[in-house]
C-alpha cells in the first residue's frame, strides 16, 4: 500500500542523488549567513546629535490610534509612537525593526542575530504547506505577537505587573515605574545598574513570597540582563538614565525632546560586559 503510494507522488523512499547535498547545502548556508553577520553594511547606521533633531522634526509623538499594535516592550512602543517603526505596529518588517534598533545605537551583529531568531521564533506555522516552508522566516511581526507569554514577554518586568496580575501586557503600570524613578540618586536624579538590580530583585522576592505561578527561569535572567542594556544605554546613556526620561520612555512612550541616540553602536565585548553585570547586579543587590 506505502509503496503504491509512493509510486503515485513520485515520492521514492530513498533519493540518494537529493540526500548527499543537504549537508553542504546547509553548511554553505551557515557559512554565509556568518560571513554577512561579520561582514555587515558599508554606510553608516547611527546619526550624530545633529542629524537626529532634524530627523525627529519628521517624526512627531502621535498616541497609538484604536486597533493599534502595542508590545510589552516600551522601546519598541516608542518608536512606533512616533512613526520609525509602523504606527498601527502591524506587520513590521524585518527591516523596520532593524533600522530602529540600529538607529538606537545596536551593532549590526547583534541587531542581526537578534531579529534572525526572533523571525523564526515567532514564524505562525500553516500546517496546509510543506514542512520546508517552516525553514523560512516570517515576513513581517507585529508588535502584538512579541506579547506571547515566556517568549521574549516574561514575568518580572520593569514596567508591567506579572502576566498573572495583568494580562494585558500593553499596559504599563504606574506603580512600578514611579517606583523605580523613587530610587535615582538623589543628587543626579539618575538610575543606574545598582537602583535597577535593587528593583528586580524586590520584585523577584515580592513575587516567591505572593505569587504560586510566576515564572523567572534563567533565560529570562539573561533577557532581563539585555532589559537593562537597553534601558540604561540605549534610551540612557553611559549605563545610566535620568528619572525623567525614564518616565517618559516606560510609562508615557515618548521620546523625551532633550533626547537622542548614541552617535556610534555599542562595541559587542562592551555589550556582553553590561548584560553580566546587570544580571549580577540582582545577585549582589542588599533589598
């Protein structure tokens, strides 16, 4: 009966002349995909000071319109806010999110690395279509869907209540943010790693002690880790952000006026040193 059908479709068990150039196949695939990670674009991917203010004349704070996309994520908010990522946050493109992040102030190594997981991570599988179209990334995501719970969404946030609490992972809280504001230093009015870890790890204790069903396994430690590169390097600077802008980009996601982005991306080794601190900051925290 198997081999009947195999005979119909053209399908033979064994195709011996297909199978031995998969391997190479794959292998040339990865070789590629690191040459051009390594490699990288020739024109310059960030703006000077300058550049900026002139740029974001074009791109004035417009609140999210009814049926707009939102993620749990404020930076990314943000920028659809004020259109440099889509407004309606809906079927955002690869190259749409790499250019923010870019912009930002992230290399392209790790800008790509990062959304080429997240484009396959997040891919909607048709189970109508062939196995091989699974290989392929998604054409676009919308903000909404990086809300999929203990994906890049987890529990512990700097600005949402745990999914438990809230479910609506748009939303940000005011508690928690304010919160977070009330531990800058009081003669700089700036956060750093130390008020950051100090807070997480509050909000760690806070959860074992109250909540049955939180979930802050060691992938969402090294997430939170990135988290905090992002807060206080990307929309701060020098591993820093004032109080207000931190308001500002957590709770009301809108870029602040006196605000702009690093001039030059942040070197990876810099970057990989920033995360692990950030992680053990929570460690070593005294709340």
């Amino acid at each position: 009966m198997n081999e009947k059908v195999r005979q119909e479709t053209n399908e033979p068990r064994n195709s011996p002349s297909k199978a031995k150039w998969i391997l190479p196949g794959l292998l040339a695939l990865a070789v590629l995909s690191i040459y051009y990670l390594i490699k990288g674009p020739t024109k310059r991917l960030t703006m000077t000071h300058a550049e900026w203010d002139e740029f974001i004349k074009l791109h004035p704070y417009e609140a999210p319109s009814l049926g707009a996309s939102r993620s749990p994520c404020p930076f990314l908010n943000t920028f659809a806010n004020h259109g440099i990522l889509p407004r309606t946050g809906r079927n955002v493109t690869y190259d749409d999110y790499y250019r923010a992040l870019t912009l930002a102030g992230a290399s392209h190594q790790s800008s790509s690395l990062f959304l080429h997981t997240v484009f396959y991570a997040y891919k909607e599988i048709d189970p109508t279509q062939p196995i091989k179209s699974d290989w392929t990334p998604a054409t676009s995501i919308s903000l909404h869907q990086l809300g999929q719970h203990n994906m890049l969404e987890h529990d512990l946030s700097l600005s949402r209540l745990d999914v438990s609490k809230q479910p609506d992972f748009t939303i940000p809280n005011s508690d928690l943010v304010l919160s977070l504001m009330a531990m800058a230093d009081q003669t700089s009015n700036m956060v750093g790693e130390e008020q950051v870890g100090d807070f997480r790890r509050k909000k760690w204790i806070e959860a074992i002690e109250t909540q049955s069903n939180y979930h802050f396994g060691l992938l969402y430690q090294f997430t939170g880790g990135f988290e905090c590169l992002l807060l206080l390097d990307f929309l701060g600077h020098d591993h820093q952000i004032s109080a207000n802008h931190l308001e500002s980009f957590l709770l009301k996601e809108r870029i602040p006026d006196d605000w702009y982005p690093m001039e030059k991306p942040l070197p990876a080794w810099t970057i990989y040193k920033r995360v692990k601190s950030c992680i053990k900051s929570v460690r070593k925290s005294n709340t």
